[in-house]
C-alpha cells in the first residue's frame, strides 16, 4: 500500500489515541467531545455560551443527556460554569484542562501533516 495524503488522517487517529492512553480518565465521549468543541469555539471567539445554549442542541441529545454530558465534563475538570451578570444562568467556560487539551491535539494535527 503506498502513502498516501489520506494516510496523515490515519496518523492523526493514531497521535489522538496516544493522546487518549496518556490520560486516562479522561476519555471524552462523542456528544462530550461536541459539547466541548462548542465550549472552546465560543471561548477563543470570546462569546459567552450559558448551559442553556448547550443543553438546547437538540441534535446531540436530549437535554438529560446534555445535562449529564456537561456534568460529566465538569467532574473531568474540563469545563467551569459560573452564573454571569443576571446571576440565574450558568455561564460554561474551558478549563485549563481543556485548553492544553487542545493544544496537545493540534500538536498531534501538526505532526501528522508534516510526516506526509
């Protein structure tokens, strides 16, 4: 089989899974993984998101199942919610976690492009 582009992709799963097996624990599932993709689009747009917005996204679950997921990713230390100006909703912001989550993972984006 010869490489190919498409092969950085597969390197990239590879990279991410590494990633995965140095942090155990904290292995994000599919809707967390969502859920906190739109946490840090938000952040780095500077646009506060409220748990509201997130348990509203009907096309990952239901709002149980968002409330948990979120629950789930604060019990990680992923994600901090604090009540904002109006003081009865929850503003949901990354945690340092999260960030350097991030930045491991274009690392691994980075690598794998440069091998090609």
């Amino acid at each position: 089989m010869s490489m190919t582009k498409s092969s950085s992709y597969i390197r990239f799963l590879n990279l991410i899974d590494v990633l995965d097996r140095i942090n155990p624990g904290k292995k994000l599932d599919s809707i967390e993984e969502s859920l906190l993709d739109k946490i840090v689009l938000s952040f780095h747009a500077k646009q506060s998101i409220l748990v509201g917005d997130l348990i509203s996204m009907s096309e990952l679950g239901s709002q149980a199942t968002l409330h948990g997921r979120l629950k789930n990713l604060s019990a990680m230390g992923f994600i901090k919610m604090a009540a904002n100006e109006d003081g009865r909703k929850k503003e949901v912001v990354p945690s340092k976690i999260a960030l350097k989550r991030y930045d491991e993972i274009s690392k691994c984006l980075e690598k794998a492009v440069k091998a090609s």
